[in-house]
C-alpha cells in the first residue's frame, strides 16, 4: 500500500489583505475569512491562530469554523495542530487512541496535509471539537460540556496561579455548549468535592462524577504522563441522563516521555497518584484505590505494553514519513524523527516498570 495516498490534502486560501492581517497580531481570537477544497469540494470557512504558547511557533496551529455550507463530516468546527515540537509529531493522535482504548472518551484525529495559498505547510493533525456534535456521533445524551483553560480548573476552592480562594468557581472553565444555567452545576460539583466528608465521600461523590470513568481518564493521563492534564488539557461533560459529569482529555503531544518543550521526560517524573483535589479524594477511599490498582494492572498487560503499542507507533511513523520529509518545518530533522519510535518504546517500557513498582502505594 502506498501510504502517501491515504492522508487527505487540506486546501487553504485566505486573501493576502486578510493573510497579512492574521499574521500582524498571533494573540487575536478574532477569525478572517478563508475557503478551504478538500477533494474538489470548496468551504467558506473562518480561521484563526489556536493554543497558547504554540502560537509563538514558527508553524502555526488553526481553528477552522465551517460557514458555507456550515458543516464538514457533520462538525462545524475543527482544529488543525501543527504538533510543532513534537519530533515525532504522532503523540497526541497516539495519546487521544490510546485513551479511546481503555474505555474513556476521546476526541477523533486524523493527519492531514495543508497547502496555503498554494505553498506547501506541511503535516498536520486534524483534532475533533469536543461539542455538541461529539455527543451526537458517539449517540450520548446531550449535555453541558467545559473546557478547561487553565490552571485553575483544579476542582478545588483555591487556585493554583495566585494560591488564594478564588473568586469564582467558574474561573478556569469556558462553556463551550450549554446554557449560563448549567455553570450552577458545575460550580455545585466543585463545591461537593471539597466539602463532602471523609465518610459520606465514597457514596456521595458517586452522585456528581461517573467514578469509574474519571479513573479511566486518570489511568490514561498516568501512562501518557501528561503532568499538565490534571489542571489543563480536558473537557469535562455532564450526562443530562445520569446528571454525572465525565472527564475528555485534549491536546497530549507533551507525553510519552517528551515535554511541552519537547524535552527528555524521565519515566519517573509523575508519581503513580497524579495530582489535583479530586483525584487525592477520589484515592482516599479504599474501593476506589484498588479499583484504580487493577485498572492500572490490566491495562499494563493489555494496551500498555511494547508488544501491544509497537506496531501502532510503527504504522503512523510508516504513514506519515513522506510527508515529514517534504515539511518545510520538519524536513531537516528527519533523523530525529526516525528515532522516536524506539525512543517512544524504550519509554513504554521504563514507564510500565515504573508503574508496576510502586503499585503497592496504592495499598
């Protein structure tokens, strides 16, 4: 099979008056208008820089908004990541897989190549928009969904940028679908988790978190080790049926043993128990630790292994290597890039010991 074939090409145009205006200030959310063709069908589209310090990035990362007609594979919206200083470039879409596979829920991506105004981009991966539609294609009953922005999205009453109470306990949320209202039953929960006491908390907590998935997720942010998704980098969804709030990780290219700066990341860096109030309460109770300790065990033998992991890894370095060598931003470190698989693995390895031998803190 030849795998240049199977990544969709991405045809952007945006005016060179509206070009040269996106570029003037990389910090403005305010989008311009563009078409994007994708296999001969043309969109009008909106575009604008995304992320935070990704910005500063020689390669810049997008959110796509879908005007006319207003909806692409029935979402209408998308983000397009530059994965920048990822030398792999494949440890978010691998991250986002890898959650999907212990059973927690988990945007879709997809690489796909971009062409602006003709000049080649390079890679990219295409990240699915947690919203409404994310609902819909999964058949979940509609409900509120946050997204986190920040440090303060730590489920606790202080904040974790100016240590003192926080005025707010919407602050570190956006409501990204929903209505004002919902905001009631976030700043509820939060409010639950830290004034629940010791021995109501194992039943009473069961009221506002869907516990078996929120150590799903942790599970996943445990073995990825992400050290900023326990503040940052998740969604959080209440169920309208279950009234449970879930948690959805978003955007996990600093893992599997690399930085957000792409930096060496010791397998030991993240202890076993992560971070954050509600996962220091939720591990408090003796059913739930165990229940987290064969979580962690089983999916060590199943998903988290060299011999299950390797050839994922293998199959996306195979798929998008043309591409990296002909990316202007990536093309020259190609080397680097054909390293990473058994960089990745050697990790998987060391990261599994790690968590293997400090199970019995867990106890």
């Amino acid at each position: 099979m030849d795998n240049s074939r199977i990544i969709p090409e991405y045809q952007l145009f945006i005016h060179p008056l509206d070009l040269s205006e996106l570029r003037k200030d990389i910090w403005c959310d305010d989008p311009i208008p563009a078409k994007l063709t994708v296999n001969k069908r043309k969109y009008d589209i909106d575009i604008a820089y995304r992320g935070s310090h990704i910005r500063d990035f020689r390669k810049k990362s997008y959110h796509i908004s879908f005007k006319k007609p207003s909806s692409y594979r029935n979402v209408k919206e998308i983000h397009i990541n530059a994965e920048y200083k990822d030398p792999s470039l494949l440890r978010n879409k691998l991250s986002l897989d890898f959650f999907n596979e212990i059973g927690c829920l988990s945007p879709k991506s997809q690489f796909v190549n971009i062409k602006l105004n003709g000049k080649n981009e390079g890679l990219y991966l295409e990240l699915e928009s947690v919203d409404e539609n994310f609902l819909k294609d999964r058949q979940l009953p509609q409900g509120p969904i946050f997204y986190a922005v920040d440090g303060d999205a730590n489920f606790s009453l202080m904040s974790d940028l100016d240590k003192d109470i926080k005025k707010s306990l919407k602050v570190g949320y956006d409501l990204k679908y929903g209505e004002t209202q919902d905001e009631l039953y976030l700043q509820n929960m939060i409010i639950k988790i830290n004034t629940i006491t010791k021995a109501e908390f194992e039943n009473e907590i069961m009221k506002y978190i869907n516990v078996d998935q929120y150590l799903r997720w942790l599970a996943g942010v445990i073995f990825t080790q992400n050290f900023d998704g326990f503040v940052h980098n998740y969604a959080l969804y209440q169920n309208s049926e279950t009234r449970l709030f879930e948690i959805i990780p978003w955007d996990y290219d600093a893992t599997w043993g690399r930085d957000v700066n792409g930096k060496v990341m010791e397998e030991d860096y993240l202890r076993i128990e992560g971070f954050n109030t509600l996962t220091a309460r939720i591990l408090d109770v003796k059913i739930f630790r165990r229940q987290y300790k064969n979580l962690l065990k089983e999916i060590i033998n199943n998903q988290y292994n060299v011999d299950y992991l390797k050839p994922k890894i293998q199959n996306l370095h195979d798929l998008i290597r043309p591409y990296v060598q002909k990316d202007p931003y990536k093309k020259d470190d190609i080397d680097l890039f054909d390293m990473e698989p058994e960089y990745i693995l050697e990790f998987i390895e060391a990261r599994a010991k790690y968590i293997k031998g400090n199970l019995d803190s867990l106890d």
